[in-house]
C-alpha cells in the first residue's frame, strides 16, 4: 500500500527517479526477506534505494512489488525521544516495497534473490530478541568491535541451524543518539530513527538469517512511535501501512502505539499467539492512564485467539513471569524484580493467570539476557531470549529463589535457568505435539544448555549457565 502523506518525500521521490536508469532497480534493493502476519498469511518485503519498487517473481510469474511507504528519509518527528534537543542528519532516503504471497507458492525471488519460503508445521524455530548496539544517555556500546556487539556472528550461527522460521521478540534499534567523541569503538555510528541507523542496527548483520527462514516479530518498547517506531512501521510491522499508523505524526500515536494480536498456525494442532506489548510501563499505570483499557483490550482478543488451537506459544516482548536482577552498588545487595507490572495490572484484572488457559510457553525478551522459568501452579513457562546483541544485563539472578519469591501473582516457581553475561540465540525443535527441545547456543552456534518442554512445563540441564569468556 502506498503511503502519501508527505508532499517533500513525494518531491525527493521525484527527483531521484530522474538518475534511477543508472542503476537496475534490483542492484539496489539493501535487503529482501519474508514477515508471516495474521493467520501465518507470508509477505514477501524489499528494502531498496532506487525510485522504482523491484520485480518479484512467484512461481515463474513476474511482477513488480507495491509500494509500501515512497522513497523519502523518514521525516524527524517533532517529539522524537533520545535525539530530540540535537541536530539528528538526515537519513539517507528508501522505499519499503512489498507483495503478498499465495499459500503453498514454491518459488519467490525478488530481484534475482531466492527468498525463503514458510514451510506447513515448522519443527525448528530460532529466538532472538534485543539485537541492536545500544547508543543512549550515558550507555553506549562499541558498536564498531564485533566482540562487543556481536550480533551479526549471532546471525550467522543461527542461521547455519538451518531454522524453518525465525522469532524476534522485540527491541531491534538501539543507536539513538550520537556516539561520544572520546569514544573510538562506536565513532562513526550512524544514529537516530532513519534508515541508515536501521540499517547498521539491524538489516545489515542480520541478512544471512533474513535469507535463511521467513520471521515473525514482535514490537518491543524501542519501537515505540517516539523511538524507532517509523522504521518498525515501514519496515517490519506485517499489517498495511495507513495514514493513521506509520508514526510519523505524534497526534496518531494513540492509534500507531498499538495493533491487534494475531496468530501463526505451527501445525499439528499448534500455534503461536504474537501481541503488541511495546507502549507498557513497567511501573504500572496510574488511575485513569488509557493504557490500562487498550492492554485490557489486548487481553480480550488474545482470549478469542487462542481457541484456534490446543498448544498456544505466545509471543510479546515484556516477561509476565521472568526475573530480573539489580544490584546495589555500595552494598552489593541483589534484588530481584518480576514481570512487567502494567501488563500485570491489565491483563490480571481479566484473568489472574495473565495469559488464556492453553497458553502453555511465553517467549519475551527485553531483560538482556537468557532465562526459563516452569512453575508448579497453573502458569505457562517463561523464556527470555534478550542476549543477541545488546549489552547484557550481568547481574546474576540466583540458581533457586526463597520461598514466596514469584514474578507474578499467585505462580509458585518449580524450576528456573539462566545465563548472563553470553551472547547467543535460543532454538526450538518440536518433539511432539507439545513437545519441544530447546538449546541455548553462544554466538558460534555451540550447546551451552539444553531444556525440555512439555505442555507448560519445562526443566533445564543446568540452573546457571557458567559465565565464560566469548572470542
């Protein structure tokens, strides 16, 4: 769907298309890849600098792929977070092109390339989450030393497992705001909301596994209207591009802070169930914030969709029931903190459980770092996969937690596991019909810890993952 709201885009789009003959409009395209949407419905996106959208051709049919938002940059908001009181360069201008594609098609290639197809009952799934450089505040990160942001070799071991699907659970753009000067391991990082931060954030290290297995992606809060909203909505986000979404406008953000759950058949009477937790607050909401209803909404419509099968998986950002850790730094003292208290706050005042009965597993991400967590009363499990990119969280969360320790009302902790400090991806491989084998794998792809889950339980090999030094 084309986006027409910006008369400059239009004019820009204009003017470049006067030099496109330059080059063929496939030489052009910076990255192509397959997002599953409602129903696993698969669509085929291109990235591309050129006025013109590429050729794509579907089981030997060639056509040309829609426009889903024009050549432009994408326009700096007038409240646009970290980098709103400096000058922020202007990105460098692309058009987002895309083309739904026919259930059972055998063949998609968008200008040359082959893309991945999805495949009817995916048996091994990769879970990643928080994979960009972090540059905000007082935080930065050596973005340019792949030891220390190492999610392109992330990208690349998991994309060697040869996954049939892959699973983002959120925060994709970190590079908010400029790197300091007096800092060499991140000079020269683009930043802000454009594509170009995108673009080294995450098209550019992640395109082996883009071109390994279509993706389901869930939007996490650096994806927020007022952070990198605008690229989650041209790029990523698998609904049409409309006028009332897109963030480019703060007046719309009550409507493009927020979409509809959906589902991902999986086959075999199983299916994942992926809502939209980014605009949350982890303190809670206060009396009357509107927030509360919209989540309260969310809750409703994840009820009515998880009756479409039997063994659910949901999929958000934000844990329900995960820990995190701080760590006082005078004293030492740790603290653990649980889910996130505004989700809490909305969905308990449905159902105490949180999530609909036959949800069995909760995949999030957010906290940076691995974790599970099984328990004994009638909750789903927990698994953080938040360790592919971003500076981890290294505060160690314990091997067991004292009694009367939970991250969410009324659920009993039977079992949990971590690893900190250890960059990777999560796998999951379908053993039966609710049933799967997860393997936590460092950033080379090796075993550092394995789990079996059934139903909503699961139990892990180890309860702590040795922290180790990564090459």
């Amino acid at each position: 769907m084309s986006f027409q709201r910006f008369p400059l885009a239009v004019l820009s789009a204009a003017i470049l298309a006067g030099c496109a003959g330059m080059h063929p409009a496939g030489d052009r395209v910076e990255s192509a890849f397959v997002i599953l949407g409602d129903d696993g419905a698969a669509t085929a996106r291109a990235i591309t600098t050129a006025a013109s959208c590429p050729a794509i051709e579907i089981d030997g049919r060639s056509a040309t792929m829609t426009v889903r938002s024009p050549l432009s940059p994408i326009p700096q908001r007038s409240q646009a977070g970290g980098a709103k009181d400096r000058p922020v360069p202007v990105s460098s201008p692309v058009q987002s092109c895309e083309t739904p594609l026919p259930a059972g098609a055998r063949s998609v290639l968008v200008a040359g390339r082959a893309l991945p197809l999805p495949v009817l009952e995916p048996k091994r799934i990769v879970v990643i989450g928080d994979t960009g450089c972090r540059l905000k505040g007082k935080e930065f990160q050596d973005c340019n030393d792949p030891q220390a942001f190492p999610f392109a070799r992330v990208a690349a071991s998991a994309a060697a497992w040869k996954p049939d699907l892959v699973i983002h659970v959120g925060d994709f753009h970190y590079r908010e705001d400029p790197c300091p000067a007096d800092r060499p391991g991140c000079a020269g990082s683009p930043f802000g909301y454009g594509w170009d931060a995108w673009k080294a954030d995450f098209f550019a290290p992640a395109q082996t596994l883009l071109k390994a297995a279509p993706w389901v992606v869930a939007r996490g809060n650096h994806e927020t209207c007022a952070r990198g909203g605008q690229g989650w909505w041209r790029f990523l986000d698998p609904r049409p591009l409309r006028p009332e979404s897109g963030c480019d406008d703060p007046a719309m953000d009550a409507t493009a802070d927020y979409t509809d759950p959906y589902t991902v058949p999986l086959g075999g009477d199983a299916q994942l169930l992926v809502f939209d937790s980014a605009n949350t607050s982890y303190k809670g909401f206060a009396v009357g914030d509107p927030r509360r209803e919209r989540y309260m909404d969310t809750y409703r419509k994840l009820e009515a969709l998880s009756a479409k099968a039997r063994h659910t998986i949901a999929v958000d950002h934000h844990p329900l029931y995960g820990f995190g850790a701080t760590e006082d730094k005078k004293t030492g003292a740790i603290t653990l903190f649980g889910g996130d208290a505004g989700l809490i706050q909305a969905f308990g005042a449905i159902q105490p459980r949180l999530m609909p009965a036959n949800v069995d597993v909760l995949l999030s991400g957010h906290v940076h770092l691995w974790e599970q967590v099984s328990f004994s009363s009638d909750h789903p499990s927990q698994f953080v996969s938040g360790f592919a990119g971003t500076a981890e969280d290294i505060v160690p969360l314990p091997v067991t937690v004292a009694p009367g320790s939970t991250p969410a009302p009324a659920a009993i902790v039977e079992s949990m596991s971590s690893w900190i400090d250890g960059f990777g991806f999560m796998t999951m491989e379908r053993t039966g019909p609710d049933r799967w084998t997860v393997v936590v794998h460092d950033r080379d792809g090796k075993e550092r810890n394995t789990c079996a889950v059934e139903g909503r339980r699961s139990h892990c090999a180890l309860p702590q993952v040795p922290r180790v030094l990564q090459h």
